[in-house]
C-alpha cells in the first residue's frame, strides 16, 4: 500500500492521510482519505474518531461489504498499535 501524509497536527492531536495506491484500492477507487482525531476521555484516557472518504471514478459505487472489509482491516492495525503501545509505555511518553 502507499500512504501521503496530508497533515500531523500535535496541538489538535488530529492526523490526515491517503491511501494512493496499492492492493487495497480496486480497479473504479482513485484514493481513500482518512481523518483521525484523538480526545481526552473523562476516564483518563483517550477517544479516537475516524472518517474515512472513498473517492471512486464515475458512477462506480463499493458496496457495504467493501466498506466493512476495509474498517475491518484499520480496526485491527489500531488493536496492535494499541497493544504495542499498552505494553512500551516508554515508546511514547
């Protein structure tokens, strides 16, 4: 897959990239955009919020099952970043 960071924002903890090319991107998909926002949650921890945009060519629409295959797939690279991250607490302090 090839990934363009579009924008890494520390003082909103807020970062943007796109997926421009690879395996994951079918033959009618020009890119996906993703958007994702960290927030302080009220138990001391943090909310992640992600939007991602499909961006396809002419009339071409992925249906539910695409959709959900490619949430399902960021959702589990999030579980091992999450568990790295819970298990090397020095990686990011």
């Amino acid at each position: 897959m090839q990934y363009r960071i579009d924008e890494l924002n520390e003082k909103t903890y807020t970062y943007n990239y796109t997926l421009v090319g690879g395996d994951s991107l079918v033959d009618k998909l020009q890119k996906i955009t993703y958007e994702i926002k960290f927030q302080q949650s009220p138990d001391g921890g943090s909310i992640s919020k992600v939007t991602s945009k499909y961006y396809t060519d002419g009339d071409f629409a992925l249906d539910e099952e695409e959709i959900k295959a490619g949430k399902e797939k960021v959702w589990a690279m999030y579980k091992v970043v999450e568990a790295y991250l819970l298990q090397n607490p020095d990686a990011y302090a």
